[in-house]
C-alpha cells in the first residue's frame, strides 16, 4: 500500500473521531479554490480546512483564521444559510480519494 493511502486513511479516522455528528457553524471561502468549515457539537469540534488548489490540495483540520473576502464566492453563496454535518469520512481503494 503506497504512503499516500496509508495517510489518508489515518486523515480519515482523525476526522472521524474528532468532527463525526458534528454541524458546520460557518463557512467561510478565502480564496476561489479554498473552504474551511467551523464546525462545532459534542465532540468539541475544529476547522476542517479543504483545498482544490492544483499544486497544493489537502484536507487538514487547522487553527489558522483566514480573512473573508469583500465579495462571497459562489460555493460560499451556495453553503450560506444550510444545515449539515459530518456524517462519515472514508479512503477509498482509489489512490488519494477520500468521501468527507
């Protein structure tokens, strides 16, 4: 199994025990390709931190605030004013893939 899934894997038990049940309290999108979620419930919750960017794309849970933009983006827009949560986070057998 190559490294890359070993971390993922590890990434999604991590986000499976930390942010599981938990609901997203805001959505903020600091650049185009870039969405952190706050998320807050029983489990304490954290900032999931997801990122498109095609040089540099992660998935991490962060600490780090981030400034929002004067005008929202449209995934930002999209996200506004709904409800959800965590539900499960799984690697699948496809290499660097994972279902959050």
């Amino acid at each position: 199994m190559p490294i890359d899934a070993v971390f993922l894997e590890s990434l999604c038990e991590e986000l499976q025990e930390k942010l599981l049940a938990c609901r997203v309290d805001k959505v903020q999108q600091p650049e185009r390709d870039t969405i952190l979620l706050s998320m807050r419930g029983a489990s304490g919750g954290g900032k999931l931190l997801l990122t498109a960017s095609p040089n540099h794309p992660r998935i991490q849970l962060t600490n780090l605030s981030f400034e929002n933009p004067d005008v929202l983006h449209a995934a930002a827009k999209a996200f506004n004013g709904r409800t959800f949560g965590l539900h499960h986070a799984a690697a699948h057998g496809a290499p660097r893939r994972a279902d959050v």
